[in-house]
C-alpha cells in the first residue's frame, strides 16, 4: 500500500487543526507570513514538504505551544529527507591495503566486510582513547580535592512528560509528551493485518506507559490493549482521513511491559488478530 508516510499525514493533519484555532482563511495567513496561499494550502495538505519556520508562525499565530507539532515535524522531515530509509551505499568500498602481517590465521585479501571491520576497530580504538583520556583527566581533577565526586544530573526532558506510570490511565500518549521521538518504542515487531492494517504496541520508559498504534487501516478498524487488571484501551478509524494516519489507543499505566495484549479488531472480516507483549 503506498502513499504519504504515516508521518507526513500526522503533521498535515495537526497544521490543519492548529490553522483552524487560528479563524484565519489562507489568504490572511499568505498576508501576514512569507508564505503564499498556495504554498498553505500545499502545507496543510500534505502535497509538498513544510519549512519548520512556517510550524512555528502557525503555532505563534494560534497562541499554542510548538512542542507537539515541532516533534512531528522532525519525524515528517526525517521521511521527505529520506533519512529515515536511507541505509549503508550499495556499492563496493574500495578495498583498503592489507596490513603486511595482521598476526591471524587465514587472513587473506581484504574485502567490503573486512574493510568494514577494520573501520568499526579503528573507530572504536579512537572512542575508547577519547574516554581513556577524559577518565584520567577527571581523576586528576578528582585527586587534588577532597570533595566526592558529584552524582552525574538526570537530563532534563522538554516538554516534560505530562504522567507517569499509573497517572497515565486513559490519557493520550500525544498529549502527555509520552510518544515523543525517543521517549517510545516497539515491544514487539511491527504487525501487518491480513488485510494490509499496521499495528503495534508502544511503550514509553520515559512515563511507564504503554499503547496500541494502528496505520494503513480502514474506517471502522479498530486496535484494542488490554492487560490484567487494567482497563481495555480502543481506538477506531472514524473516517477515511484517519486511513492513512498513526492513531493510538489510551495508554495504560504501569512498569510492566509484559503481559500486554492488543487486538486488532476488523470493520468487515477477517477475524481478529492479536499479539502479545
């Protein structure tokens, strides 16, 4: 099934809500943005890729924090980029000259694996030279005091998670900051449905929270998590413009990330499919 990424139709999707707080029509937003009418109304379609100043004018010009948007954006743009398929070059590297002696058996000509190889050694001698010397440099440091060291500081998050573990019951894991880029990820592999649904479940170690997510769908498809002793969490495809969009269940609260069950749950045959966690 091909068509926009599920990425790209999110962040048109929220542009278009946020120019909806705005009351605006596209002709006042061409006025008083250096973006034209018809570069809006590419934007908010989805039919061309969105400058990240133009994310920011529209959230300025609703009154609305930029956090969630910016954040799909980033994901948005990793997909026009092609950073997010992009993988190693399919053509050979050049093979470097074999050292005159390496010392082990069978060592023979170098090819792409070995050139590869000896990069990732060379690589990683030069990081771990780089850590040596900061340890040292910090036991120096430490050795002329008599202060202990002090407890590395836990990075701030921003925005910061909006729940946390239990807290998290029947909340949007959008509006949490939960499914932030790298504050979620896959408890098990990416399901596709018989009939060509995508689904999966999603944790957040960041709020100890987990969802279902489902793309590619159809209206009236419907993804339900459930677990023992929590309640059953559903989302279902309202309309044809949530076809090609991520939607996500509510979460459920808890460090557990086991013992997780989600159901995708067809609008018309065939029966349900399910995974577990």
């Amino acid at each position: 099934m091909t068509g926009p990424a599920p990425e790209c139709v999110a962040l048109a999707e929220g542009l278009r809500d946020m120019r909806a707080r705005t009351g605006l029509s596209l002709a006042v937003l061409a006025e008083r943005t250096a973006y034209s009418k018809s570069s809006w109304e590419r934007y908010l379609n989805g039919k061309s890729p969105v400058p990240r100043q133009a994310v920011d004018v529209l959230c300025a010009m609703a009154g609305e924090p930029a956090g969630r948007l910016l954040a799909l954006w980033e994901l948005a743009d990793a997909e026009w980029s092609g950073r997010a398929r992009r993988a190693l070059p399919a053509a050979r590297p050049t093979p470097a000259p074999a050292p005159a002696d390496t010392g082990a058996p069978g060592s023979g000509p170098a090819g792409p694996g070995r050139v590869r190889r000896q990069w990732l050694f060379t690589v990683a001698v030069g990081a771990a030279a780089v850590v040596t010397a900061a340890l040292l440099t910090a036991s120096a440091v430490r050795g002329r005091g008599t202060d202990p060291p002090a407890s590395p500081a836990s990075p701030v998050l921003d925005p910061e998670p909006g729940c946390q573990g239990k807290t998290c019951d029947g909340k949007d894991p959008a509006q949490m900051f939960c499914g932030l880029p790298g504050r979620a990820t896959s408890l098990v592999p990416q399901r596709r449905t018989a009939s060509g649904a995508r689904m999966e479940i999603r944790y957040s170690p960041v709020c100890a929270a987990a969802w279902g997510r489902i793309w590619h769908a159809k209206t009236g498809d419907a993804v339900e998590i459930s677990t023992s002793g929590a309640r059953p969490r559903r989302v279902v495809v309202m309309s044809t413009s949530d076809t090609g969009a991520y939607r996500f269940t509510r979460m459920i609260g808890g460090p557990d990330r086991t013992g997780l069950h989600l159901c995708f749950l067809p609008a018309a045959g065939p029966e349900e499919e399910c995974v577990d966690s």
